[in-house]
C-alpha cells in the first residue's frame, strides 16, 4: 500500500487524469487502494449473490430450455466473481476468508426488510438480498440485473485501474449477450396475455430497487470512485442510460414503466449517502 500524504494523493490522481493507468499496488495511494477494493469487492460479491440466487432455477424454470438458459448464467456469474476475487487477491485481501464470513445465500422476503441486514454484510448490491419467488420475478430481476451490468461494465471500461479495465473490456461483451437473452427472455413471456399481470408485478417491486443501486447525488463514496478514475460517470448518469434502456423494454413487453421515489429523498447528506450505500451495486 502506497503512502497516505496530501502531496501523494495529488500526484496520483494527476497522472490518472493525464492518462495514466495504474498496474500495481506500489503505484497507488492507501486511499486509492482502499477506494479500489471496496469497489471490486461490491462487484465480486454482486457477482456471487447472483449466481447464488438464480441458481435455484436450474431446477425450477419451466422448460428445459429455461434450465438450460439459467445453468449458463449461473456458470458466468461464478466465473465473473472468480476473476475479480482473483484482482482483489493481488491487492492482498484474503478472499476465502471474506466469502467464508458471508452467508450469500441469505435473501429477505420483502425490501421493506432491510433494516434486517447486517450493517457491515457482504458487498452485494441491496437487490440481491431480496428473495426470488417466481419465475416471472426471476425473468424480471435477471433482465434487471444484467442491464445495470451493461451500464456499470461500460463504465468500467475506462478506470484507472488497468487490470480491471481490461477485465470489464472482456465482461462487456459477455454481459450484452445476457442482457439480450433475458430482454428475449420477458418478450416472449409477455408476449402470452395470462403472464402480463405478473411481470407488472414483478417490474413494479425491482426496478425501484435497481434505480436505487446507482446511488445517491453527491455521495462521497462514489465521489472519491470517480476522483480516482475508478469510475468515470456519476451515478445520476449511470442511473439515467440504464432507466432509458429499462424505458424501451417496457415499450416492446407493453409494460408501464413504474414510478420512483429514491429512498434517500428528503434526508440530510449523511444520512442519504448511508441509505444509498446499502442499495448501490457495481455491476453483477
């Protein structure tokens, strides 16, 4: 870990809007780090949850396709959250010993149980500690999840980081094709009138919990993620291309796009920067 000085911080975040890319520990400041782990970790761990949480549904989808379908999903999310583990590793955490003090198939059975939750759990997005009860919230959360890990690997892309860039450069791709099947996924459930009620519901309960994942307008969190170069759009950004991408699925499912309120609106600074860390996710 690098020196944690004012003048050091400055050098490095220098270099880092000129265009550098940071390759190793010794290049990076103990807040660089730190800011860097903590964003992997939130990614790796949304990455396992999701595998964890689908996995069900190799048993459970309806078709032999859908099983199919799913068993293929879970093996790329285990393989995602395997690769960025192994970043972390390289940054010196002890990963075994992180996911051993996590039970990532914990799920609660509504978003109002949040409160529930440990305050210092595993890094999963929020959404991912919500139970998946039906192959329609199934269909629903997964289209979900992996449109929000379009927008977040984009972004990716371009961190400072260098080998996580290249690791979202090599996710990217991967994660479009998810996206497209599971948009296929819906569209033909939809497509059967006796389903339609159930993917409203389905939509109405996740996609306030996916918006949510995006985080909270000046949270100092995500402030200190872009500072770095580790990310490169606010999250009002993030949350507004993955929203119109939301927007022209529900236009081709004949679906109502629900409304939002973010559940920071109305708290002070602090208290909505807490609110957003539990729901906010890096991309499963």
């Amino acid at each position: 870990m690098g020196l944690d000085t004012a003048d050091a911080d400055r050098d490095l975040i220098a270099r880092i809007d000129a265009g550098a890319s940071i390759e190793q520990a010794s290049e990076m400041t103990g807040d660089y780090e730190r800011q860097l782990i903590e964003l992997l970790l939130v990614q790796a761990d949304s990455a396992l949850a999701a595998a964890y949480g689908y996995a069900p549904y190799v048993i459970n989808a309806p078709t032999r396709e859908g099983k199919l379908a799913v068993a293929n999903l879970v093996r790329d999310e285990m393989r995602h959250a395997q690769s960025t583990y192994r970043l972390i590793e390289d940054l010196g955490v002890d990963v075994d010993e992180h996911i051993r003090g996590h039970d990532y198939t914990r799920r609660i059975a509504s978003p109002t149980d949040l409160a529930t939750l440990p305050s210092r759990g595993d890094r999963r997005a929020h959404m991912l500690h919500r139970a998946i009860p039906t192959w329609d919230d199934f269909l629903v959360a997964s289209y979900l999840l992996e449109q929000a890990a379009v927008v977040m690997q984009d972004d990716a892309r371009h961190a400072s980081y260098g080998p996580w860039a290249r690791l979202a450069r090599g996710a990217s791709r991967e994660e479009r094709l998810h996206c497209t099947q599971a948009l296929a996924r819906v569209s033909e459930r939809a497509g059967n009138p006796i389903h339609v009620d159930a993917l409203q519901s389905a939509l109405d309960e996740w996609l306030p919990l996916a918006l949510a994942g995006f985080g909270s307008p000046g949270s100092p969190r995500a402030e200190a993620w872009r500072r770095y170069g580790l990310r490169r759009s606010t999250g009002e950004d993030l949350r507004r291309r993955f929203h119109d991408a939301v927007v022209r699925a529900c236009d081709l499912w004949a679906l109502r796009v629900p409304a939002w309120d973010p559940p920071w609106e109305g708290l002070d600074a602090h208290a909505a920067d807490q609110v957003a860390q539990d729901y906010e996710h890096a991309g499963a």
